[in-house]
C-alpha cells in the first residue's frame, strides 16, 4: 500500500479505502503508533469488532490492523502516525495545545485575522 501522505516528524499513514461487500484488507501499522478510523458509507468490522456507518474508532496498539466489510461495502479513512506526545485541546475544528489558544483561535476566527493574507 501506498499512501498519499508521506513524510514529516509524525511518519503519517493516510489511506481512503473502499472495499465492496465481503472483501477484507490487511494494513500493517507500526507498533505504537496512534491509529484512527472513520467509517463514512457501508459497515466494516475491524479485527473483529463491528462499526458502524459515520462512527469512529481509535484503535489499540498493535501491527497490523484487520478490515472486511458488510454486506453494503463500506469506505473509510485509516490514519496512523508517531505519537507526538503534546497535549491536545479541541473545540469544533480549533485543535490546539491548550485551551488559551483555542480561546485565541476562537476570537481571530470572528475577526476575521485567522489566516493571514498571502
């Protein structure tokens, strides 16, 4: 598999997979990895365990991870990368360090200074 994110500190894997009804694939993850799947169409059962449309899962450690789909195919995004190890604050789609900066995000974004002109 090749993914269309390579590179960087975080060693990211990136896949959009779309398997039709019964087909399984198995993707080798880096041990100790942070990994995270969202399933947007169909359903899929992840080594082993069942999910279900628009639901996510962070999945356990491990090297490889494990998917077949149901009986409506199913598409999904499969992300992994090095744990980076920094605290994380979410709010909507402001993800920061903390909450200070997310409050600072926040206040930019209704000035309208969030990005700034090229």
């Amino acid at each position: 598999l090749t993914a269309p994110v390579v590179g960087g500190s975080t060693d990211p894997l990136y896949l959009d997979v779309k398997l039709r009804a019964g087909e399984s694939l198995t993707v080798p993850v880096v041990e100790g990895y942070n990994a995270f799947l969202y399933l947007f169409e169909g359903g899929v059962s992840v080594n082993g365990d069942n999910v279900r449309v628009e639901h996510t899962a962070t999945l356990s450690d491990g090297d490889r991870v494990t998917l077949l789909a149901g009986e409506q195919g199913a598409r999904r995004l499969l992300l992994a990368g090095k744990p980076i190890g920094e605290p994380i604050a979410q709010y909507g789609p402001f993800v920061m360090n903390t909450q200070e900066e997310i409050e600072q995000a926040l206040r930019d974004y209704r000035a309208g200074t969030l990005a700034e002109p090229a």
